[in-house]
C-alpha cells in the first residue's frame, strides 16, 4: 500500500509541477470538439445530441492515448524503469499506482470535453449528473487499467505511439461500445441502463485483474 502511495502521489506531484501531459491531452480534446462541431453536416439539435455520446467517448479515447503514451516517460530518464523493476515489492501496486494516476488524468479531461460537448452540441451533460459520473468513472476506469499495462510494454519500442494504439484499441472496443450505449440512453431516457453498465463492470474487471497479476511480467522484460 505504501508503494501505490508513492508512486500514486509522484505522479500526480510531477504532473501538478508540470502539467504537460493534462494541458496535451486537454487541448487535443477541446480542438477534436471544435473539428467535430465544424465537420459535421447541420441538421437538427436532436441529430447533434444523438451523435454527442460517440463523439465523447471517442474524443476521450484518444486524448487518453496522448497522455498514456507518456505515462512512463519520466521512468525512461536514467533508467528509473529499472529501479522500479529491482524495487523489493509485489509490482502490482506499482501498476495501481501508477493506473490510479492515469484515471485522475482522465477523468480531469473527461469532464472538461463533457462540459465542452453540452456547449457545443447541447448535450444533456448535467441533466443526470449521478447517473452521467458512474458512466464516465466505469468508462475512464477500463482505458486507465488497460492503458497503463500496454504504455508499459510499448514505452521501449521504437514506435511506441504506434504500438499503444494497436495493442490497445482493439481491446478498448467493448468498452467504448458500452460506455457510448449507456451515455446515449442516459441522454435519452435520463434512465441507467443496466446491460451496458454490466458489462463495463465486467471489463474493468478484468483490465484490473488480469493487468494487475501481469505487470509483474511486463516490467521484467
């Protein structure tokens, strides 16, 4: 617990010191928001809000990509990677910390693009802020745990921006299916539906589970 601490309380210092990584992934969902507002076709409200949840989720994916891709860019620096590695610890809490880490991130610049999205296409973003805040935290949990595990095997290869995409989105498609279903009846109906929302508990789940058992692995090679 004391490691997840640690590495928890490093990352988010070093990013509050610097904020790279917040003000990227930031600024890369507010442009796609505005690219999207301006490309698509006019039409009714309606039509605008029906494609808002889709359009969310697929601007959150990718401004997390652009900040998972640097989430262990610090550990590079005089092969602190290493040391993480050699460190006398289940490396599991490592990975929490640091997919601990990665949520806040995300869940920061989920709520910034939200809010972005209710201007810019009238989405009912606070209509159902309970219901709404489970959705974006079950969502934000899958890509963080997933992301965090496959930034660690990609952060040493040649092209790792290239390799954490296509490790990772295609893992991510139940996910985003799921949380672009519950977003759409959320907005709908104001109801929770429960299928989706089974099955985004189930996946992360699993991302947690399984990334937690296989960090160890990762950090070995």
């Amino acid at each position: 617990m004391n490691v997840l601490l640690a590495v928890l309380w490093k990352d988010l210092l070093s990013e509050w010191r610097s904020r790279d990584r917040v003000v990227s992934m930031l600024l890369f969902s507010l442009l796609v928001v505005v690219i999207f507002h301006f490309a698509l076709p006019p039409g009714p409200p309606a039509q605008a809000q029906a494609l808002a949840p889709g359009l969310l989720w697929v601007a959150t994916l990718f401004a997390a990509l652009l900040g998972l891709n640097r989430a262990f860019a610090l550990e590079l620096e005089n092969d602190a990677l290493s040391g993480l590695a050699l460190a006398p610890v289940d490396r599991g809490w490592i990975f929490l910390g640091k997919a601990i880490a990665n949520f806040v991130l995300i869940v920061v610049v989920q709520v910034v693009t939200a809010g972005a999205f209710g201007l810019a296409f009238g989405a009912p973003v606070l209509a159902h802020p309970v219901g709404f805040a489970l959705v974006l935290g079950l969502g934000s949990a899958g890509i963080s745990a997933a992301g965090t595990l496959f930034g660690a095997v990609a952060v040493r290869t040649r092209f790792r921006e290239l390799v954490l995409a296509l490790l990772l989105l295609p893992l991510l498609v139940p996910v985003l299916a799921a949380a672009t279903r519950a977003t759409t009846v959320l907005f709908e109906t104001g109801d929770l539906d429960p299928a989706p929302l089974r099955l985004l508990a189930v996946a992360d789940a699993v991302f947690w589970i399984s990334s937690y058992l296989l960090f160890e692995y990762v950090l070995d090679e």
